[in-house]
C-alpha cells in the first residue's frame, strides 16, 4: 500500500484490551466538539482512539499527520483524498485544492474547506488528527486546523491526538467552550489497567503482587509495559526496573531484544530504519535479501515492536522508539558514508515504489544531490497541479547552488513555485533557465522558460520589453519550433504577454490569429493553456472593438472548462472575463450574477488573484446600468480591500468614485476623485486605463465647457486608443469631439464626429463603454435620428440601453419609442418597432379602452369615469372589474406594464413610454409657433411641415358615437385647417404657386369639407393659368359639400365665375 494512502487510513488494532474507564472519558469529553488526546510517546493514545470508535460503531476519517504536512496544500489535498476513499455518500462533492491564487487569502481558503468538508461527513462523524507534534507548535498548519475547528457543525467531532499539549494558536477554543482534553494522567494505567493487560497477553497464572510491583515500575506507561511483556521473561518478576527513560529503553531493546536477533535479521532492520515505513519490495531493494518480506512478517508475529499498518496490507512500521533506536545503532555500526550508500539505495527503492516525497529526503539525507535534483524535477509538475508547490519550493531551496547551472530545470520549477506570490522574482527564475538552456543549446528548455516568464509577466504591474525581443531572436536563429505543441504555448504566450505589453506591436495581429487558431483546436495545447489563451483573447478583442468575436470565446471558454477539470482559480479567472464580455454587451443582468458568483467562489475558497479585478467588472456594469445600490455596495467591499490592492485597482477604485459622481451631476466630486488616481496610474502601463482616464477627463472638461482642455485630453486618449488598434477608444473619442462641436455651436463638425463614430459603433457591435454618460448618449442619439444617421444602429442601442429623455420627445417619430400609435386617418399599433396585429372580439374593449384614453389626450382620468365610458349600463362593482380585466388584456396587447400606468385610481398613457401622433402633431404646431415668434422661419416651416405629414385623416374617424373622441377629432381638423392655410397662404404670399398649390391640395385630400382651401387652391390655379385644373377643383367642392346637403359660398362662385365669365 503506497506510504501516502497510509496517511488516510487508521491503524491495524491487535490483542487491544479496551479500555472502558477511558472510553467513558471519551464520551464525556465528547459533548465538545473537539478532543485532544496528549501525553508522551508510548502512552497508548492512537490505540485509544481507534478501539473507542470501533467500541462505538462511530463513522471516522482518519488523518496521519507527518512532517510533509508544514505544506499544509498536502493536508487539503490528502483529506480530500481521504473523503473521497471514505465512500459515506456518492454525492459527496469533491474538495478544492489549494491552488497558488489561493495562498493570499489561506486562512479564508481553509474555513470554506472545512464547511465543505464537515458537511460532506455523516452524523456522529470523528475526525482523527494523529501525531500533530509531527507539526512545529506554531507552525501554519496549526493555524489552519484552528481555523478549521472554528466550523464544525452539531453532530461532527475532532480528536486531535499529539504527544503536546494544546497550542496557543488553539487555545481559544477553550473560551468557546469547543475543546476537552484527555492528558498524560488520565492515559497513565490503573493498577487494574496493568493486571488486565497482562493477563491477556500472558496465559500463564498472573501473580497480583507481581502484577503492582511491575505497575508501580512502569508507572501506567503503556510502551514499558508492552516492552516487559514482550522481552521474553519467564516471569512478570525478572521484569526489567523503571522503564521512562528513553536510554533506558534503548539498553533494554540492545540487550533484550536486538541481542537476542542472528546478525542478518539486526543488519535488516538496522537498514531498514531509515524508512518511515517498510515495505517488502523497497526492504528486499536495499538488504538484498530476497526473503523481506518473510522478516518484516515475522518480526511482526513474533511482536518485535513491528505493527502492521493495515489488515491485509504488507506495510509495516517500527514502533517510534524502536526506529529511534535502530538509527542511533546504525550510526555507530556503518561508517558515515556506508550511511548515505544505505539512504541512497533506499531512496533508489522509494522512488520505483511511487514513494517520491520520502525518496526525495533520503536523497537529500544521504547528500545525493545529482538524484535528488532528477527526482525533484520529475515530481514538479505533479506537485504543483495538487498546489504543493511550497513543498517543492523548500526542497529546491535545500540543493546546493551550483546544481542549477548544470540543471536549469531546477531554477524553472523555482519560477513555477514562487509565480504566484512573487512574479518579480519567478520572471528572474525563468530568465536564469532560459539562459541556462541557451548555453546548453536545449532548444525544448529555451522555448518553455520563455512562455513561462512571458506569463509571469501578466502577474505583475512591471513590464519586460526585452522578452519578447529575445523570442523574436530565438525565432531568427532557428526558424521552427521543436514541436506543434511547443510551438503553439510559445505563440499564444507571446500574444497573451504582447497582448498588453506590446498592443501596437507589427505582429500582434498575425499573433493573435494564430492564437485564435490554437484556442480552437484541441490538440495543440493542454487545456489550462487553451482557458489561459481564451481569456486573453477574448480581453483583447473585446478592447480592439470585436464584440462578436470576444463573445463567442467567451462561449467557448464555457464549453471548454465544462469538459475538463479546472481548478477553482481558473473558474473565477472564467467567469471574470465573461463578466467583462458582459459589460461590453451591456449584459447588465449576466454581468452582475457572474460577479457575485465569482466573489462567492473567492469567498468559499480564499482566492485573491483577480478579486479586485472581477468586482470591478461588476462596478462598471452598474455603473453603466444606473443600478447605485449595486455600486454602493461594491464600492464598500472594494474599500475594505484596498489594502491588499495593487495601484490598478487602487486608480479604479477612485476612477468608479469620479463616475459616480458624475452621474449624479457631480462635476467638482468627479474631478476631485480622478485627480486622486493620477498617482497611482504614473506607475502603471495598462493603455486601456490610460485611455479610459483621459476621455472621462475630457468629458468633464466639455461639461465646465472648457473646449481646449478636453480636446487636449481626446487627443491623448486617441493616442493610447491608436497604440491598442482600438475602435472602442476610437468610438469614444469620436463621440466625444461631437458633443463637443455641437455643445460649441460647430454643427457641422460635430455631425461628421457623429456620422462617423456611429458608423463605427454600427460596424463592431458597440453598445457600451466605461464613463457611459445617459444624459449624453440621449443627446447625441436624438441628435442623430433627426439628421437620418445610422437609424437602426441608433434605435436597437437605445431600446438596449433603455435611454429616456428627460422629457419625452412627442415631436420625434424617430425615437425608437416601445410603444406607438397611429390614430390621424388610420388607427395601428406598434410596438418595439413591430405592427401589432389584431382582430375579432376578443380585443375589442382593449382597444376601446385605449381610444378613450387618447382621446383624453394623455391627461389623467379617473376609472371610473373610464368605467363609465366603456360599460355605461353596468353596476358600480361590475364596472370596476370589468375595467381591471380589460386594462391587464390592453397591457398584454401592448407587450408592455409601463404603458398604461395607474396610480390612486386614475389611469395615463405613460408618454415615455406611448408616443401617438396626436400629441406629435399638436407639439410640432406648437413648437413652431415659438421658432415663429422666434423669427426662425425656416425651422417653424420645417415643423410644420413634420406636423402636416402626421395628419393623414381625421382623428379615429371610424368612431362615431363616443363624445369625447368627437370632440377631440373637431379640434383637431380645426388646428390642422387653420395650420395648412397658413402654410399654404405663406408660400402663395412669396409667390411660389407650386408649393402653395401643392400644400392647399394635400388640405383638401384630407379634409375635403374645408372650402377655403379649395378657394385658395382655385385662386392659385387662375394666377398660374391652370382654367383646367380651376374648373374641376370648383367641381370636386361642389361634389363635396352636396354630400353633406351644402353648396359653395359666394366667395367660391364668385372665383369660379372670374376665371370663366
């Protein structure tokens, strides 16, 4: 059985008397949660523990701590490991590892490790910490099993087994009323303890007497009576004196024991000691003695202080003392080097055995430095996949210095180790074995030294422009990579480093397709790689302004990390950059629960790297999304971070201040918050910041209306912009240089700005952006569908966005409004866009409903004054339910709750949400009106003109009986009469027959009751010498009027008479 699952399994019990008197102890101290069982070497504990719980029948996890665990990711992968073989539920999750993103916040990892850990064991659960003084006191691994003690639920329990007494990092415990223990006077034997022990190991007649003398000799110490026991007297009376002392017992296994062995038996176990645990095959390898296995069984039959670890098992193990012993008589036996041949060859037969760590020490041991170095590198990889890299790491720090050059493995894997925590110092481990390979001329070597630290350099705010040089050199040198694998970590870890770094360097695109290409295939790169590669695609595509492209990655990082198995790290890493896609698709509502999952993973697993950086995703978003409770409350948890922030994160934090109070009307707050991360920005070369800080800036500036000092700060932005290749930047820019002509009267300029930044918006997808300002974009978007610029990029951003004027824009058909209706000369819904179709019966009351309410023109009205209209016939209460069934059927019909509101009983056309043309059309004649008084001819003829192309027919004409909808429909015709005459009398008055005919003959195809304009038109006809059109124009009022029992004025015949008479 391999030395590692021996550590999760609980020791063999044989010819144990149990031990009721402490089992009842166990009981009582059991009512707390934890149990920690102490006293010194020999006293019986482990056998306790486990005899208590098979007495009990108690479910039990047991875990064999040993030095290896001062690396405490080798405690979390091995309970793990022992929860997985423990086989309580199917449904068990499984447990994190420690990966290097988690070691910041370890001792938050370890208390969502072991909630998950406790909740995944069954009722009455006991949890065996054994040999914990394996452990220094105050070593970190005590600090995380406190931290772990913390959270055990009701119903699950720790025995903690050591030969100390309970540590200071512990010791709170007690004041939380969670610890009992079990010492070295309770341990100690009873007289009766001692007598019963005896006798079940010696059939023969037991003298009491005997029995206290040696009692009263060993003093209750389990280990020295065991020692008398099995030495081999023939009476309990020859049995040896006071046994406590280790020298003495050391005399007693010399003189009783070893002596008593032939010379081939002594020299195996003098060999043997220096393993922790024996095995056949590894103890055959080092005594060549082919019967090992014979030995091993039958010191343990013959009670020689061998214990078989496992039932079943060819493991054994000498008990502590007895191994302290034998090495200190190997020592003097074999000569100092014939030592380190012994350890040598020992640990030759632990590594073919698959037992790497204790092989690695006895290299070490025996000073081998050469193998320990090869195993070592071997092990690397592994090991840090289980996150064990801190043990790696202090053996790597144990090998002699000169060894590295010989072995540039060992400076990589240092790099490896120490990335996380101190990127710095890894690049420089990376760098050393990137040259080291180069002077060896390892080509394999140079190639992944050089993706590791061209990684390395993404951890860190410090950029290394001479890297990428030195691949393009290697790239010169020797053309071709050693294989498509190399090659493709080499392409992508250049892209991802140049990503950032080097944006606007010459082959960043040739990079990035080629980066692209490996991403997709499944071949090229091993899974972590292609996530790693994924996400650095998809930040930099969404930056350069390719939305679509940054989303479908982002899709396939999904695929991806749901096929493999990914750390914890690399999954918050995943939904950080889809959170960021997120924001860039104005995703508001993804956005924010990919945030908030990811803090909860960094909160369950102590993860650190990125935490800042995710929930800046999440700020910007809501941000963008107006949602302030959301910033506040991100806002809050990144001030309680700052602390541990880098000075990215920290200029973020205050850049998201500055927005806020922008949004909030805040100039001066905004100001003052953007001047704070100046200092922190001079220090980081991050282009997207930079960018990103000097159009808030300059959007600012255009506000306080400082024209020079923004246009200083777009240029700089564009700048940054240009050195990314980013139409995001460029987007932003342009965006803002319109606002800013057309804020400073240049109209011109600003249109052009404008045309040309929404033709980029339209070409890439663009619906969002940092500073997004909705005051602003509103401006330009109604700025932008009256001049006809990209109307249908314009109108699907503002539905996206949900942008709302200040005050609703009646005047502008264009707006993308979600819902309109058409009422003069026709009667049609649309709603987002789209016709909606209706017939038949069952929307009937609806649409009567809705009628009524335009016909009130938008003002509120009581229900029940609606009731009366609709039910005229119906009872009080019949009505009002009746009015309530129909508003919900008219608020389906419309797709939209906001449309119809009602508040303390009266009902409103929502005019954010419902344009008509009704309203349209009064508030164009009244705009007009004003640019008239104004002495803005052209713009009031331009309204008016908007107007008269609305009024298409009369006002619902199809309606006939409902009051106020007739009178509605009279004012109208009246205003619409009186505006086309003047329209028509002002073209006629500059002498410009054509339009005023033109005008006069659209009033009367409308409005065919309105003689005026058919005299007007007529007049019109006799100065342009049209007798023709005269005659049937004076025909057609004729035909008209008799309709309705009427003829022409006087004033008409009079006209017609002119022109023929």
């Amino acid at each position: 059985m391999n030395l590692r699952i021996n550590k999760i399994n609980r020791p063999l019990l044989t010819d144990i008397v149990p031990r009721e008197r402490l089992f009842r102890l166990l009981d009582g101290a059991l009512k707390r949660q934890v149990v920690w069982v102490h006293g010194p070497g020999g006293s019986g504990k482990s056998s306790l523990v486990a005899s208590y719980i098979d007495s009990r029948a108690l479910p039990c996890l047991w875990y064999q701590v040993d030095r290896g665990d001062q690396d405490v990711a080798t405690l979390f992968y091995y309970l793990g490991m022992a929860l997985e073989n423990a086989g309580f539920s199917t449904e068990a999750p499984s447990l994190p590892l420690l990966t290097p993103g988690q070691h910041p916040e370890l001792e938050l990892f370890a208390k969502r490790y072991f909630e998950r850990l406790f909740a995944a064991l069954p009722s009455s659960c006991v949890l065996v910490f054994d040999d914990c003084h394996e452990v220094a006191d105050d070593s970190l691994f005590h600090r995380i099993l406190r931290n772990g003690l913390y959270e055990i639920p009701d119903g699950i329990h720790v025995v903690v087994i050591s030969r100390n007494a309970v540590p200071s990092s512990l010791i709170h415990l007690r004041s939380r009323s969670m610890l009992n223990t079990i010492s070295w006077s309770a341990l100690r034997l009873t007289p009766a303890e001692t007598e019963a022990i005896i006798r079940a190991r010696r059939a023969d007649h037991v003298d009491r007497e005997d029995a206290r003398r040696l009692h009263e000799r060993i003093q209750g110490w389990v280990a020295g009576l065991v020692l008398v026991l099995e030495g081999g007297y023939a009476n309990i009376s020859d049995a040896v004196p006071e046994m406590q002392p280790v020298q003495e017992v050391f005399d007693y296994f010399a003189a009783e024991l070893f002596a008593g062995m032939d010379e081939a038996t002594q020299i195996f176990l003098l060999k043997t000691a220096v393993f922790s645990e024996v095995a056949p095959f590894p103890a055959q390898r080092l005594t060549q003695q082919h019967d090992a296995g014979r030995i091993l069984s039958w010191l343990y039959e013959k009670n020689c202080f061998t214990e078989r670890r496992y039932e079943g098992g060819s493991m054994y193990r000498y008990h502590p003392l007895f191994r302290e012993f034998l090495l200190e008589r190997a020592c003097q036996f074999f000569s100092p080097d014939e030592m380190r041949g012994i350890r040598h060859t020992a640990a030759i037969a632990l590594e073919e055995s698959e037992r790497q760590e204790e092989a690695t020490e006895l290299f070490m041991a025996a000073a081998s430095w050469q193998d320990a170095a090869r195993l070592i590198i071997r092990i690397a990889p592994a090991y840090l996949a289980q996150g064990r890299g801190k043990t790696v790491q202090q053996w790597l720090e144990r090998l002699p210095e000169e060894l590295a050059q010989r072995h540039p493995y060992l400076p990589f894997w240092q790099g490896a180790c120490r990335l996380p925590e101190a990127p710095l110092s890894a690049f420089t481990d990376f760098k050393r074995a990137y040259q080291i390979f180069q002077q060896h001329d390892d080509r394999v070597g140079m190639c992944l030294s050089w993706a590791a630290g061209a990684n390395a350099t993404l951890y860190s705010d410090s950029i290394y422009h001479e890297w990428i040089p030195e691949m393009e050199s290697y790239m010169r040198q020797y053309h071709v990579f050693p294989s498509p694998e190399i090659e493709a970590r080499v392409i992508t870890s250049m892209f991802n480093a140049m990503s950032f770094q080097q944006p606007d360097h010459l082959r960043i695109r040739e990079l990035e397709e080629q980066s692209y290409g490996h991403f997709w295939q499944e071949h090229c790169l091993d899974s972590d790689a292609r996530l790693k590669t994924g996400v650095y695609l998809a930040v930099f595509n969404l930056w350069c302004g390719e939305i679509q492209r940054a989303s479908l990655i982002a899709d396939r990082l999904d695929l991806i990390s749901q096929a493999a198995s990914v750390s914890d790290l690399t999954s918050f890493t995943i939904k950080t950059t889809q959170a960021l896609v997120d924001f860039f698709t104005a995703s508001f509502g993804a956005c924010r629960q990919r945030v908030f999952e990811a803090l909860q993973l960094a909160e369950e697993t102590g993860i650190r790297a990125l935490y800042l950086h995710v929930m800046g995703h999440g700020l910007a978003a809501a941000l963008s999304d107006g949602d302030l409770d959301t910033v506040d409350t991100l806002l809050a948890r990144m001030r309680d971070n700052l602390d541990r922030a880098g000075e990215l994160d920290q200029a973020y934090y205050y850049f998201c201040l500055a927005w806020r109070a922008r949004l909030e009307g805040d100039l001066e707050g905004a100001f003052h918050n953007l001047a704070i991360t100046s200092p922190f920005m001079e220090s980081v070369d991050n282009l997207p910041s930079h960018a990103i800080a000097h159009i808030a800036l300059a959007e600012l500036y255009c506000r306080r209306g400082d024209g020079k000092a923004a246009q200083g700060h777009v240029a700089l932005a564009r700048q940054f912009g240009e050195r990314l290749r980013s139409h995001v930047v460029e987007f932003m820019c342009l965006l803002l240089e319109a606002d800013l002509n057309l804020e400073q009267g240049r109209a011109g300029e600003g249109i052009a700005c404008l045309r040309a930044a929404l033709a980029l918006g339209r070409s890439h997808g663009i619906v969002n952006m940092y500073w997004w300002q909705p005051d602003t974009m509103v401006r330009l978007c109604m700025r932008a569908l009256r001049e006809g610029i990209e109307a249908g990029y314009v109108s699907a951003l503002i539905r996206r966005r949900g942008l709302v004027p200040r005050t609703p824009p009646l005047d502008m058909e264009e707006w993308p409004w979600p819902v309109k209706v058409y009422t003069l000369g026709r009667f049609e819904l649309h709603a987002n866009g789209n016709p909606v179709l209706f017939s038949g019966k069952v929307q009937k009351k609806p649409l009567e409903m809705l009628k009524v309410l335009l016909a009130l023109e938008g003002k509120e009205s009581h229900e029940g004054q609606i009731a009366d209209l609709l039910w005229p016939e119906a009872e009080g209460d019949t009505a009002r339910k009746s009015l309530k069934s129909t508003l919900h059927r008219l608020r389906d019909l419309l797709g939209n709750e906001k449309a119809v509101l009602m508040r303390e009983g009266r009902l409103i056309l929502d005019r954010y949400q419902v344009w008509t043309d009704v309203l349209a059309f009064e508030e164009l004649l009244a705009k007009a009106r004003v640019k008239k008084d104004a002495a803005d001819e052209a713009e009031a003829i331009r309204l008016t003109e908007k107007a008269l192309a609305l009024y298409r027919g009369h006002f619902l004409d199809q309606v006939s009986d409902t009051p106020c909808i007739i009178a509605l429909r009279n004012r109208l015709q009246g205003r619409f009469r009186n505006a086309i005459l003047a329209q028509g009398n002002l073209w006629r008055d500059r002498g410009d027959l054509d339009r005023a005919m033109e005008c006069y003959l659209r009033g009367v195809e409308v409005d065919d009751l309105a003689e005026e304009l058919y005299r007007n038109l007529m007049s019109c006809y006799l100065s342009a010498g049209l007798r023709g059109e005269l005659l049937t124009m004076f025909r057609n009022c004729g035909d008209a009027l008799a309709l309705h029992g009427l003829s022409p004025s006087r004033e008409t015949v009079a006209l017609y008479r002119q022109a023929f008479l």
